[in-house]
C-alpha cells in the first residue's frame, strides 16, 4: 500500500489503527493524526495536532502529547479535543501510554518555575478520558528525565534515568511506582511482552537482551541468527513477532515467532518479498492487529499488511 507522505508512527488499539504523519518541513511542519482503514491502509478520519510523534490508543480514542503541557484526543471521527495538563510542565514535554484503568500523562515537571532539567521533580499521572481532569499522581523518585512509558501489560511501563545515567525499568500503577531494574541501557526501547517481562532493544539492531522483571534479572539474549532486529512485537499470549532482516545489500526481511520466556521459535517463519529500507531518515515501525502484522516503510512510502495467523 503506498503512501503520499511518510508515516512517523503508528499505535493499534480498541478504537482501531492510528498513524501519525506530516507535511512541510522546520517551522512549517504540521502534524496531523489519522485512524487508517483496516481494509486497504488509507485513512477515514484524520485531526490535525500539535507538534507530536507519540501516540497512545484507548479503547474510544488516540491521545498524542505534545508541546507546551498539552494532550490531544482525537475521536474515531476525527473530532479533536485539546486538553491543559497542570501544573506547566517548564522545560518538560510529556509522553503518553494507556494502561491499568486509563491513560497515564508521564515526565512532567512538578514545578513551573523550573529552569533545567536538573531542578525539576518528575511525575506521571493518570488522565480521566472524558474531562482532561488529573485523577492521580505517582511522584517518580530520583528522575533526572523519563526517556519513554509504554502501554500496560502488567504497567504501564516507565523508564526513568537516574542523575547517575542509569536507566530505572519500573511499574506504573495506580498510586505506585515499583522500580524493578536499574542499569545501564544506553540506546535501548523497553518492550513489555509479558506481566513478568519486557525486551530491552538494542537501537543498534544488535542481538537483543532479555529482562524478566519480576523478579529482578536478565534472561539470556535471543539468537540473532545472522539477522539484524528491527521490532520486537507481542502477541499478547506471551509470545512475541521479531521483525528481522538479514545483513548485505540484497537484504531480506523476515518475521519469525518466538517465545517471550525463553526466546526459542515456534512455528515457521515468514518471509517477506518487499524489500525493506532500513537506513534511510525514518524507523521501520511495526504493530500487531488481529491476524495482520501492520509495517510502516516511512522511506520509502509504503505501508505493508503481512498476515500471520488467526488473531
């Protein structure tokens, strides 16, 4: 499926499948948010937004944080909400995840007098969907910054850096924050796969560590068979999809099915015959919807819908 423009990113949810795109460029880009066709790729309803490249998606809506201490809610129709996140969040911008009864609002500067990162207590919340209104605070102790909060499975999941660089793997739930791991995992996305564990990717595409949270551990690495990984996707049965391709100019890309616990594969790999650009100015980008692994090729303007299986 081609695409006019590229595709930032893309979240699956209840209320179905979300990209985020732009046009222009520097001062002059917008944003825009779109609930694409399950059918044939091409959105039905698109809101344009503030500056944003993260989407949370809920079972009624698609949350985008943007600058300035603003949550966005776009609808199915594309109607648009704005919503004002207190107290000013200074010099922070906010990132969102849905999870654990509701959408958490996370690494936002308690104070507005703030003037560095250094200086500025970090909290998440959780956002009533209907009003904007902050339901509860969860204070995140000794965060210099949150790099990310990914969508609840068993979360949401946090991860903060320490003001000695560490990165803390950590809980989020309703009125606690439970750190789990604390290390050093420059370069990494956290990917919950499990209740009891999340994926440290490497950004470098490199073979993958394996963190099991609960309790407090590190699992041995995935084979990488000779492939560099791209995404990591679970299916929500505590299995999950590794988007991978090979290595050289004639790269091929595959996607193989391996267990969350112990990293071995279970069933056949799927070859895939488009070729897939993977070092050009955007990231592959991949979800898991129903039966259908969705893949975002922002360079080179395509969209592919891969089947893997029965949902």
């Amino acid at each position: 499926m081609r695409t006019s423009r590229p595709i930032n990113s893309m979240a699956s949810g209840g209320s179905g499948l979300w990209i985020t795109w732009t046009t222009g460029s520097g001062a002059n880009t917008v944003v825009f948010v779109s609930r694409l066709s399950e059918v044939n790729g091409r959105p039905v309803a698109t809101a344009q937004v503030n500056s944003s490249s993260l989407l949370a998606i809920s079972g009624r809506y698609a949350w985008a944080a943007t600058t300035q201490g603003v949550i966005t809610r776009v609808d199915r129709a594309g109607v648009r909400t704005d919503f004002s996140v207190p107290p000013r969040q200074g010099v922070r911008s906010p990132s969102v995840a849905f999870g654990d009864g509701g959408l958490w609002v996370s690494g936002l500067c308690d104070s507005p007098d703030a003037v560095d990162t250094l200086h500025c207590p970090i909290s998440s919340y959780r956002v009533d969907e209907e009003s904007g209104a902050l339901l509860e605070r969860v204070t995140v102790p000794d965060a210099q910054s949150v790099t990310s909060i990914s969508p609840a499975v068993g979360g949401p999941w946090l991860v903060a850096v320490t003001p000695q660089l560490r990165y803390a793997i950590s809980s989020l739930g309703s009125t606690s924050f439970v750190p789990l791991v604390t290390q050093q995992l420059p370069n990494r996305a956290i990917v919950p796969v499990t209740k009891d564990v999340v994926w440290a990717v490497s950004a470098s595409r490199r073979p993958l560590p394996t963190l099991r949270l609960r309790p407090a551990g590190v699992i041995a690495g995935v084979p990488a068979r000779g492939k560099g990984l791209l995404q990591a996707i679970p299916d929500g049965r505590g299995r999950v999809w590794l988007l991978e391709v090979t290595r050289g100019r004639r790269a091929v890309a595959s996607l193989r099915l391996v267990a969350a616990m112990t990293g071995r594969q279970v069933g056949r790999t799927i070859t895939i015959k488009r070729r897939i650009t993977v070092n050009g100015t955007y990231g592959v980008t991949a979800v898991l919807r129903g039966a259908y692994v969705w893949i975002v090729l922002p360079n080179d303007r395509a969209l592919l819908r891969v089947k893997v299986g029965r949902p």
